[in-house]
C-alpha cells in the first residue's frame, strides 16, 4: 500500500516529453504513505495526474461531524476515542500540490471532478493533484470476480 506515488514518478519519467500524461488513482490512507514524494514529481515538472479519493479513512472514516463530537464530547483525551482507522476529515491535499508548485483542486461533486479533470489532463508543463471527497460510509461495489473484493473489513 502507498506505491502508486513512486510508480507514477517511474510512469512519468518515462512519458516525459512524449504529450502523454500518468494517471495515478488511490485512496487517501495510501497517499499517506508517500504523498510527500509529490515534490519530486514537481522539481522534475513530469506529466503526472495525481487523483486521491479520500473517505477520511482506511476502509472507512468519519465526517466532519461525527469527528467533531467525539472531539468534542468524549471524557478522554481525542486520541483514546477516534477510531484508528480514521483520518483527519479537513485534510486538503492537494493543496500539499500547490505548495510545491503543481495544479491542486478540490472536488466534492462529479462537475466539479470532470471540471479539474479536463483542466489537469490540459497542464502539460507540472504534475496536478485532484482531491475527490467521498462518502466516508462508501461501500465498495460489488465485482464479477471475488478476488477484486475479498475484504470482510
């Protein structure tokens, strides 16, 4: 988990110059992993397209209200009652894109996705970062094959 990053880079050393971009798709708990090589990415300006699809979780998370009150409202320290597998519900990652020079954009709806999709596959001169919010509840979809969906969790 948290290689799409550094494939991606390989990717886009590779189609450097040749008009075509990478597209690198994964989930918000992976991009933790090795999000922060999205610098790398930048300094070498390579014609990557970074989507992560971010449920504030692993598996799954919490909105922002549900984290909100357990902050709120829990006797023990926040640590002690969020869920390990939660993350940060205000976390804005693309804007770690921006920092470093790429083209960030935030998507809560599929407009607004298509939107920063059309724009990013335009930018050929730096990578772009497209941070699509998901349902934190988000089921995954039921595949032919069982291997796809294996996970009980």
């Amino acid at each position: 988990m948290g290689v799409g990053v550094g494939f991606a880079i390989a990717a886009g050393l590779l189609e450097e110059g040749s008009g075509r971009r990478v597209l690198c798709v994964q989930g918000d708990s992976a991009f933790g992993f090795s999000g922060m090589e999205v610098e790398t990415a930048c300094r070498f300006s390579l014609p990557i397209i970074f989507v992560v699809v971010n449920n504030n979780g692993i598996y799954s998370g919490l909105s922002a209200d549900d984290w909100d009150s357990i902050v709120t409202q829990s006797s023990e320290h926040a640590a002690l009652s969020i869920p390990p597998t939660a993350l940060l519900p205000s976390a804005r990652y693309e804007k770690v894109m921006q920092a470093y020079g790429g083209l960030g954009f935030l998507a809560k709806t599929p407009a607004e996705m298509s939107a920063a999709l059309q724009r990013a596959m335009l930018e050929t001169k730096r990578p772009s970062l497209i941070h699509a919010l998901i349902d934190p509840m988000a089921q995954r979809r039921p595949q032919e094959h069982f291997w796809l969906t294996r996970s009980q969790l």
